[in-house]
C-alpha cells in the first residue's frame, strides 16, 4: 500500500498492530515498517534504534514484555484504588432519627 509511504513511521506502525490485532515481536513489527515505507537503510541497526525509540515514547503503543509490543486501548484503562471512595452502612433507623433532628432544628 503507497499510503505507508506518507506516512510517520510510527503511523505505520499503530496501522500495522490495528491490522494484527495482537502484539508482534519488535524485530518483526520494525522490519515491516521499514519495508512499508520503502525507507532506504545504509545501517539496518540504527534504523531499528530509531524506529524502536519512536515507539518506546509514544503513549499509543504498549510494551508487553518477552520484546512483544501491542497497542495501548487494547487494555482497559487501571482503576486506582486508592482513589475508590469508600461508603459506609448507615442503618434506616439512624438515617431516620438524623432526618427528625434535621426538621426540628429547621422548625425551631
């Protein structure tokens, strides 16, 4: 696809995990960006040294560890539960005396 060719590198990489659907290894993902891309290599280890630096700092891509990398919203986002508000029990018959005591004073 000559599409590729306009693209960034890293573009061309989030298109091709879109269309893999799961994770690929870093050689192989790079190597097709590269052959997408029709970029020239003089030096076939620095331009996986870049193309790997692109991917490593932008948010979109995830790595998944044993050199795997996938897309991040293939995860739903971390809940943190330290900010999960904690509700507390109150029986009826407290809620209702607190109403009462509510309405007294306001009638008062």
């Amino acid at each position: 696809m000559d599409d590729f060719v306009n693209m960034s590198e890293v573009d061309v990489a989030y298109k091709i995990l879109m269309n893999n659907g799961n994770p690929i290894h870093y050689r192989d993902l790079i190597l097709d960006v590269i052959e997408k891309k029709h970029k020239p290599v003089q030096s076939l280890s620095a331009a996986i040294s870049e193309v790997y630096t692109m991917i490593n700092m932008d948010s979109r891509f995830q790595y998944r560890g044993d050199c795997m990398w996938g897309l991040t919203e293939w995860n739903p986002p971390e809940i943190k539960r330290s900010t999960a508000r904690r509700t507390t029990t109150v029986s009826p018959k407290t809620t209702s005396r607190r109403r009462e005591k509510m309405f007294e004073s306001i009638q008062e």
